[in-house]
C-alpha cells in the first residue's frame, strides 16, 4: 500500500504542468494532518516546490536537473484556482507592443486578488492589486492594448494608438474599442477621437 506522500506525488504528477497544488485539494488521500506532513516532506525531498505558504508546484525534470515550471503557467493555474483575474502589466504590454524598448527584468502581474509574491526557485514573481478597470479582457491582444496605453500615459497616448492599431486585427480593434466604456475619461476620449478619424 502507497504512503499519503507517494499519493500526493502521484496527484501531482497528473496536473498539467504549472498546476497550483494546495492541501485542501488533496484531502481526498488522506486527513489535513497528514497531507501537509506529506507536502512538507516532498518538499524537503525536492519533489514539490513551495511558491507561497500553501501552495506548491511540481518541479519540471531537464537534463540539468529540477526546474521550475513556466511563470505563465503558474500564473494561469493560480487564476483558475483562485477565481481572480491576472494579466501581465501595462510596462510588460507596452513592450509587447513595441511601444517600449525596455524590457522588464522583473516578473510583475497585476491581479484582482491581494498583493503577493511567488517563489518559482530563484524567480520571484510580484502579483499587485490594480482596480478592476485595468484588468479588461485579462488574456487578449486587445486587453494587453488597453493595459499598455493606460501605463503609457495621456500624453502619448495619440502616438500609442498609431502604432497600435495596425499590430491588431479588425477583431482585436473592434474589442479593444468596446473597452471605452471602461477606461477613465482620458482613455474613452482618445480613442473616440482616434477611431472618428479612421
């Protein structure tokens, strides 16, 4: 018969890579005492990672041994579990955009939930609490355009949007121009007027 620590690994294996893994979520295999004497033991071994008290990963075999699992599939799984909305910032965005040469050298996320921060090995990855506004259409092309122009600023903003729109499709310009009703006044004007003289 299987320890609770080889079930919690057996569990673990079989969720996509990057799955968050908590206690309460393997009550199934055994009582809570137990489970997180188990958690803390596959730790210690090397065979979970601790990104945050109480939460865990499954480290990724390499070649070179042990790595942990893609930040973005870190951060997609704990949007699911926890039922926030994350998306990458609007610095991030912007450079994504070609609106900005400096690439960030920090993994910062904006989020709905509470400020935090994950330790994925040495990669620390920064969640900050935004208002909902910023959070539009968290995973698409449009959303990320909407998040860049807000970092870029009202001043730029003219500029922004002559870049912008033609890295989009008439899709993707259609949903970020239903975004308005969400932006701040600043943002609502400049692409009524950007979108009035198209």
């Amino acid at each position: 018969m299987r320890t609770i620590s080889e079930a919690v690994k057996a569990y673990a294996k079989a969720l996509p890579e990057g799955a968050t893994l908590s206690a309460r979520e393997c009550l199934h295999l055994g009582e809570r005492a137990a489970i997180d004497q188990a958690l803390s033991r596959l730790v210690k071994r090397g065979d979970l990672m601790r990104i945050r008290r109480g939460i865990f990963v499954l480290p990724i075999p390499s070649r070179f041994g042990k790595r942990p699992p893609s930040v973005a599939a870190v951060v997609a799984s704990l949007a699911r579990s926890t039922g926030e909305r994350i998306s990458i910032n609007g610095a991030s965005a912007a450079n994504l955009l070609g609106l900005s040469t400096q690439n960030p050298t920090r993994y910062v996320y904006w989020t709905s939930g509470p400020d935090r921060v994950l330790t994925l090995g040495a990669q620390r990855v920064e969640l900050k609490h935004v208002p909902n506004w910023k959070l539009c259409a968290s995973e698409s092309r449009a959303g990320h355009a909407f998040r860049a122009l807000a970092y870029i600023g009202r001043v730029e903003a003219g500029r922004a949007l002559r870049h912008i729109r033609p890295q989009l499709t008439d899709d993707e310009w259609l949903e970020l121009l239903s975004l308005r009703a969400n932006a701040p006044l600043w943002m609502a004007k400049e692409f009524s007027a950007f979108a009035a003289a198209q």
